[in-house]
C-alpha cells in the first residue's frame, strides 16, 4: 500500500482557488502525508501489507491528526509529512472499528492549523467539493458528490450514509472531504465502481465526519469507544448476485475454529434469514456483545449446515500500539 507523491492532476482537475469561498491554501495545509510499518507477525500484514500510506488531516492544533485507521492498525512506526516538508513522528492512538476512523497524535512540532469539522449534510448528491490528499493543490482534486448511501464491506462493515464521489482521487486513503465552506465533511476510505446514467466510472466511498463527534473524547481517552465491543466472526462474506457467499476466513478467527467454510452460502442468523450484507451483520450485531454464540445457517454442495461460532472482539487479535 505503499503511495507515490511523484504526480499531479493536471491544472483543469484542480481545486481552484478563485471557484471557493475560503482560503484554500490553508486548508489544504492541513492535510498531512501519513506513512507507517507494521510488523510481519501482526494479524493485518498479510491483508494490508506492512508498508502503507496515505493521507491524514490535522483536527488539533495540538497536532491532533484524523485519518482511516487501516492505515495505522498494529502499526509499529507512524511518520507524518506537511506541504512544506516537515516530517514528524506520530502515535497511534485509536482505531474505531464502527466507524472506520483512526487517530494519530503527532510527536513534534508541525505548525499547522486544524481544519474544522463540518457535517456530511453539507454535502448534497451533485455538489461539487473536493477530495485532497497531502501535497497541496496539485493532489486537491475537484469532485462531485454521485452518491449517499449505505456501505457493506466485507470485513464485517457498516455505515448506514456514506458518502460517493467522482472522478476518483487515486491515492484516497484518510484523504479530506472538504464542503463548500472549506470544513471537514469526510474521510477518504475506498476506490469503488459506481453506476452513473449507466456507465461505470471510478470514485471513492468518504465516511462522513458526523459519527466522530460522539466518539472523539473516548478515543482520547481509552483509545476505543467506552462499549461493549461487537461480535466478531473473521467470516469475510460477499454478495453474489442475490446470494450472501463467504469468500475468505480469517486465520483462527471464530467463524475458521467453528468448521464455516469458504463458498458457504449464508441462509440466516439465530433462524432469521438474512437480505443483503448490511442486514447480515446487523443481525449478529443485534445477537449482543463480542462473546455472544452466533448461531449460522448455511448451505454447502447443496445440503444445510448449522454453525454456531463463539464470537470474539476483533480488538484481541490486534497488535497494540507501543509508548514511544
């Protein structure tokens, strides 16, 4: 997941300073290149790599720094990079499965002001905005927003609004939302293939900046929201058409020791069939805390299988960060 800087849009795809109300250059500042290593032993290296990179954006003039958190999970070591070259390490200090969102607190100096948080509802189907990552106006890309919906991701996701825009910026991880009013509206998560006026095009799914809000002081302060953690399967399920396919399990995780398979059909949880990816893992939401047995219902070559996992939080599979 490594990221090349060595590029630009060319000048008619750029965020132009005289099309917005705000000083675009200042708030382009504030979002910071983000670099981190993971070690080969953590559970996520084999998914993600143990090089990535991307984007984050400072929320703190502290050097608070909000980016998304595949970016810094198990992460050993976190550099952050300005505009104008600045480079200092950072700590992780939260991942939010929920919501997706990571934070990073910068360990020096880096003289940038915070962007403040807007509100997807800023951001209405059409509007045009811009997706910035790290580098300044020659990575600020003007977009529209295509799309508003809920997100399934297989990794056991959900969000009931994101937000879709196109054309898509190509480097979009922890990449910055920004509104019309130059504030935070979202952070850059995917590439995805979205349907317009029925042609396929390139955009990235943004999660809204709105849940952060609720969670930012018990980030801070536990380095995870203060609730029970939700059950967790390590069963990475697709959509196939109309049917519910698993397509990969994670290495002893609770779905792989309760005998689930991969290209099992998924029929139903706890005896309620399931419609759809987000309405199979609400449903297990719905069955209580990590911990709780998930009972299954599949079908293999034809025939029905019960399982019933024990479910786990995902948390404990997880690297912690390590006090510099």
């Amino acid at each position: 997941m490594a990221e090349d800087q060595d590029w630009t849009f060319p000048p008619d795809l750029r965020a132009d300073p005289k099309e917005v109300g705000f000083d675009l250059d200042s708030v382009l500042a504030s979002v910071v290149g983000l670099r981190s290593e993971i070690p080969e032993d953590a559970f996520t290296a084999s998914i993600l790599g143990t090089e990535r990179a991307g984007n984050g954006v400072v929320i703190r003039e502290d050097g608070l720094v909000l980016t998304i958190g595949y970016l810094i999970t198990e992460a050993e070591t976190i550099w952050l990079t300005a505009v104008g070259g600045t480079v200092v390490a950072g700590h992780p200090l939260a991942y939010d499965q929920a919501t997706g969102f990571g934070i990073v607190q910068a360990l020096g100096r880096m003289g940038l002001k915070a962007l403040p948080l807007g509100t997807a509802a800023s951001c209405r189907r059409g509007d045009q905005v811009i997706v910035a990552g790290a580098g300044g106006r020659p990575h600020a890309l003007k977009t529209r927003v295509v799309a508003k919906r809920e997100f399934a991701g297989y990794w056991e996701y959900v969000l009931d609004e994101a937000i879709f825009t196109a054309p898509a910026h190509p480097h979009w991880g922890g990449a910055a939302l920004v509104d019309r009013e130059g504030k935070l509206a979202g952070i850059g998560s995917l590439l995805v293939q979205e349907k317009i006026e029925d042609k396929e095009i390139q955009g990235n799914m943004i999660v809204p900046i709105d849940p952060l809000r609720p969670i930012l002081d018990d980030l801070l302060r536990y380095g995870r929201v203060n609730r029970p953690a939700r059950p967790w399967l390590g069963m990475y399920t697709t959509e196939f058409n109309t049917r519910l396919v698993v397509a990969g399990l994670a290495k002893n995780g609770p779905a792989a020791r309760a005998k689930v398979e991969v290209g099992d059909m998924v029929l139903a949880v706890a005896g309620e069939p399931v419609m759809g990816l987000a309405d199979l893992y609400r449903k297990i939401w719905r069955l209580g805390p990590a911990g709780v047995a998930v009972p299954l219902t599949l079908m293999r070559g034809g025939e029905r299988v019960d399982a019933s996992p024990r479910s786990a939080d995902r948390n404990d599979s997880l690297k912690k960060p390590k006090l510099h």
